[in-house]
C-alpha cells in the first residue's frame, strides 16, 4: 500500500506472484541486492509464433514493462516491493510447451536468500494473465476494512 500526497490509500495487490512480503521485509533496511523475475508463457499469450523456447526478453523491470505492458506487469509489482524497476532484472521466455503462466522469483541480501516458482493457471479469456492475478484483487478487497492483517 502507497500514500498519495492527499493522503488517499493505494491498494497494489500482488497480482500472480507470491513472495511480495519477503522481499518488503529482505529491503526493510535497504538490506536486499537483487532480484530477479523469469516468466515462461506460452508463446500465443505473448502474441508471438515460436516452435521452440525462446528467450524474448532480458532487462530491467522498466524496460520489459515498456515491451511487454499486458503480460509482465508482476515485475514492477515486484520492483516496487524490492530494489526499485532499473535493479529488478525479468527475463521473458516464449515457450511453446509452456501450459502454465510460470514466474521465478530469486532474491539476495543480508537476510540470505530465496527462490519461489508460482506456476499459475492462465485465465480462460484472457491466457496474457492467471486467474490468481484476479484472485489477489479479490483478497485486497475483502481485506480492505479489516483490522488485522497478515503479511507485509
């Protein structure tokens, strides 16, 4: 959650990947040195046509949100959360093999280190997303008027 400067509440939800409130809690005193996100999509949820697994993208967080705006928006989820878009690296693998929308998370720092692998299941009307980006929507909006909260 961001504050505006009129003091209004900005709800970002974690969208189809987990391990958002390790890297809040990894950077809670600037302690975090990198992160990283591979997503593999299948190749027609990207818009393209490959025959076999191709790495179509490799940079910063900024620059693949440029590229990619409807498929990687968890990598600036992911920045604001970490080491800021310019350090956060995301690379971005067509795979014609590939049934589910798979995000790799990897993160070092003084707290030690993770590696998390969400493989979600691509919405039926929208394959570019996972119904579990949907579902974290849901989760801030039934928690927004609760006075106990868990995670970060």
């Amino acid at each position: 959650m961001l504050v505006d400067q009129k003091g209004k509440d900005i709800f970002i939800p974690s969208g189809a990947i987990g391990g958002i409130d390790i890297i809040k809690s990894a950077n809670a005193l600037g302690g975090l040195h990198e992160v990283s996100i591979t997503t593999r999509k299948s190749p027609a949820s990207l818009g393209m046509n490959v025959d076999e697994e191709t790495i179509v993208f490799e940079g910063s967080a900024t620059e693949a949100i440029q590229l990619f705006p409807k498929n990687i928006n968890v990598a600036i989820v992911l920045s604001l959360a970490g080491i800021g878009e310019e350090k956060t690296r995301v690379a971005i693998i067509a795979d014609p093999k590939a049934t589910k929308n798979t995000h790799t998370i990897k993160a070092v720092g003084d707290f030690g280190q993770f590696e998390l692998v969400v493989e979600n299941e691509p919405m039926k009307r929208n394959p570019k997303t996972s119904a579990l980006a949907a579902l974290s929507i849901l989760s801030i909006l039934k928690n927004m008027g609760s006075r106990v909260k868990v995670g970060s």
